[in-house]
C-alpha cells in the first residue's frame, strides 16, 4: 500500500461533512476514520480517505491553482467515467463535488486500487529479477498501446481536444514557455527549440494521449505480473500518439547514463528494456510508422527541462524557498545537452 503523511496546519478537510456526502453515494460505506496525503508529486494533491472496510481516494487541485486542464478536476472526473467502460485498468470514479465548503475547493472522489507502484526511491529495495522487470517493462508497453488502440470517435473520447495540429501546438506552446521562464542563457535549448521547428515529423493518427505514462503512474498487481490501474489522468486528451511514447521514452533513463536521472524512473535497474527495445515493442504491437521516434523523445526530454525550468524561474525569484528548486539548473542544462546531442 502507497505511504501517506499526515494533513499540515494548512490543510482543512470537514470529516463529518464528508462522511455526509459519501453516505448519500455509496451504499454500506463506514465513517472515514482518517484522511491522509499521498506525498509527492507537484501537482493535484491526492489523499486517502480511510474507512473500516475500504479506502477511497480524493483529488483536489492546489491552493490557489488556475482552472487549466491539469488542475480541473471536474473535467478528469468525466475523463474516468467516459473511458472506465472502454478501458477497465482505471479507478472507478464515485463522484464530483463542486463547492468549497468541505476542502476550500472542488474535488473528486474514486476508489483506490490497491497495489505495487514502481517508484524509483522503492523499487531498488523490493529484489525485482531482471526477469521480472522486463516483464513488467513490456506490460508496461502493452498498456500504452492499449490505450492508444481505444476507438476515440465512438467512444466520444475525442471531444476532449482537436487532434489536428496537435504536435504543432505543443511544439510552439512549450518553447513559448520556456523563453517567458528563462533566467539562464542555456545554448543547448536554444538550438533544441530552433531544431524542433524546424523538424516536424510526418502526421500520425490520432489516438486518446494520457499525456504522463510512466511507472509512477502505474499499479501492478502484488505479484508483478498484470497492470491493474492506470492513474493520474488530468492532462489526457487527444492527438499525436508518439507524443505519449516520447513523453515516457524521455523518462526512461538506462543504467549507463547520468547517475541524477535514476532520482526520476526506475527504467534503470537491470533487466527493463532499452529505449531501442521500447521502440521496437511499440512497433510491433501497434504496427505504427516509427521513422520519426527521435523527435517525439528529444521534444519530451526538451519539455522536462523547461518544466524545470518554471520551477526553477518561480526559486530565482522569490516565489519559492525550497532548495530542492534552486538545485534545478544542472539538471536543465544536462536535460538540454542530451536533446541536443539525441537531435544530431
């Protein structure tokens, strides 16, 4: 089970007025006796709700956090509920609340899928055999091609974006945010931008993106062997399938890069596929045109650095004192590098 931290001074959640609102939706459910938060993450926040026979989750946007669609909850509460019927290996969403009087903004609440995230601060401890990882690898590949197999126009899933310019869109949008947040001449993502322009790949069709596929956001079962749940679907939306694969390739470090990375995806411990054999795995479920990966992952790894690269803008100038941001340059400069040299 997933380890939680207790609520901080700031964080006020009306138990009995929530016990009220589960007793109106779910039949035989019990008090809750303690809410608690998943830590981590620096996005929506995520909590326990914990009852005498069963456990739910609530997610909520942050503190003073603008609607967009990766803090709207009401649109990742239709998310799960327009594609649980499509696609079971999703938490059963229960329901949306709409007012601020219970946790001082709207949330949503789902059942909680009890099992193993692959993390990479608790994977090294649990003894996975190379066997067992590749394993766990190629269900991991087989989720996503799942996923991108989904019939988004009878489904209805395509209402959740407009497939078309999709990669043009995201190109022009996260080079856009990263000049408005630069604080650091970074050579490197200077010409990574230019390249990206300048390189735009074949279209591909469209498919249901979940837009952050990555073990962190994966369930297995106890015993490894099957995907279960797939979490955290607030940035879903549709287009360009290959952005989804090179989102997750340009998390998947290997065993003999930078040793900072393995802070970020347990893709390096021994026996997880390479990126190659990714790739390949991909192409032989989906039979999709491959030709041009290499712009999909030197576009994921470019948008990791300028995500750090707003935290880092938000430290330097005064927004933040956590350390752990004011850190954050090296590994922008290093994310840089390794698009630049992927983009050669």
């Amino acid at each position: 089970m997933e380890k939680t931290v207790a609520l901080s001074e700031n964080e006020s959640i009306d138990i009995n007025q929530l016990n009220d609102l589960l007793n109106k939706n779910i039949t035989s459910v019990t008090p809750i006796i303690s809410i608690t938060r998943f830590a981590g993450g620096y996005s929506n926040l995520t909590y326990r709700l914990a009852t005498s026979n069963q456990n739910f989750v609530m997610r909520m946007a942050p503190a003073g956090a603008k609607i967009q669609s990766a803090h709207d909850m009401e649109r990742e509460y239709k998310v799960l509920n327009t594609l649980r019927p499509f696609f079971i290996k999703v938490p059963q969403p229960i329901l949306y609340y709409n007012h601020s009087d219970i946790a001082g903004t709207p949330f949503y609440i789902m059942e909680e899928i009890e099992g193993i995230i692959l993390r990479a601060y608790n994977a090294p401890k649990l003894n996975i055999s190379p066997n067992q990882f590749g394993h766990c690898a190629k269900q991991l590949v087989e989720t996503l091609a799942q996923i991108h197999a989904i019939d988004i126009e009878t489904t209805k899933l395509i209402e959740l974006g407009k497939p078309a310019g999709y990669v043009n869109r995201q190109v022009e949008g996260w080079i856009k945010r990263y000049f408005i947040a630069e604080t650091d001449l970074i050579e490197s993502m200077n010409q990574v931008a230019e390249w990206l322009k300048n390189n735009h790949p074949k279209e591909q069709s469209p498919s249901l993106l979940h837009n952050d596929f990555k073990y962190d956001n994966i369930v297995f079962n106890n015993d490894l062997t099957n995907v279960i749940a797939v979490l955290d679907w607030e940035m879903a939306t549709v287009g360009d399938p290959l952005m989804d694969l090179g989102a997750m390739l340009a998390y998947w470090f290997e065993q003999d890069e930078e040793p900072v990375f393995q802070q970020y995806n347990c893709s390096w411990l021994p026996g997880n596929l390479t990126r190659t054999e990714l790739i390949d795995y991909y192409a032989l479920l989906t039979k999709r045109d491959l030709t041009d990966i290499n712009y999909y992952y030197v576009f994921g790894l470019f948008k990791n650095a300028v995500i750090a690269q707003q935290i880092y803008h938000r430290y330097k100038n005064g927004f933040s004192k956590d350390e752990r941001f004011g850190a954050l340059l090296p590994l922008i400069k290093l994310l840089g590098k390794k698009a630049l040299n992927a983009s050669c």
